[in-house]
C-alpha cells in the first residue's frame, strides 16, 4: 500500500526532530555488493551498526522506483541498462581509425625515405 508523499515526509521530519535515522531512496536489490540498497547506501552496511539493539522501522513506500540509471565508469555516460558504453565505443573507434590513418602516413615516409636512400647509395658506387 502506497503512503501519501506528503505524510510519509511528515513521518520522516518528525523522526528526524526525536533524534531518529531517516533515510529514503529506491529501494534495491541486488545492489553492487549483492545485498540490498536504498540509494546509494549499503543497507547491510548501514545496519550493521544497530546489531545488538532494538529497533522499529518504519516503511513508507511511495510508489515503484523508476527503472535504474547505469553510468559509464570511463566517461559517464548514464544507459538504462548495463551495456558497452556507445559514447566509449566511438571514440575507441574514432582513435583506433585516427592511429591508423597516422601509422600508414609514417610507413608511407619511412617506404619513401628507404627508396630515396636505395637509390643514392646505388649512385655512389
């Protein structure tokens, strides 16, 4: 069941008023690590430092997350779904291209620098 976002952030500012741990975020699994997460945090993690204590949770769920974002650990890029980057891809090309269009300028000038220097050697004796 879906909570008003209205009373579900009067919730949370009242927690926060007493003293209590709010958190939000969309709700995950599996995150990174494998366990779950809300947001960016780590809520294994985040929970481990209640172990041994009592605790009353309270749980607001807004509605469905929207469909997580990927992002491109090269050069940011945000995709919809885990994938080889496009933008990562083009440049890879554009370079590997670029590198072997200056690689057959270079041999074409060392074949051209050879054959002139075959030749005046040949003149010489």
């Amino acid at each position: 069941m879906n909570v008003d976002p209205a009373n579900a952030q009067e919730l949370a500012d009242v927690g926060s008023e007493v003293g209590a741990d709010v958190v939000r975020g969309d709700l995950r699994y599996p995150s990174e690590t494998g366990g779950w997460q809300l947001g960016d945090l780590d809520l294994s993690e985040y929970l481990d430092r209640y172990r041994d204590q009592q605790l009353i949770v309270n749980i607001a769920t807004l509605g469905p997350a929207p469909d997580p974002k990927h992002t491109c650990g090269l050069c940011g890029f945000v995709m919809n779904e885990v994938a080889e980057c496009p933008r990562c891809k083009l440049i890879i090309e554009e370079t590997a291209r670029d590198w072997r269009r200056e690689g057959q300028v270079l041999i074409d000038g060392v074949r051209a620098f050879l054959a002139g220097d075959e030749g005046e050697a040949g003149d010489r004796e």
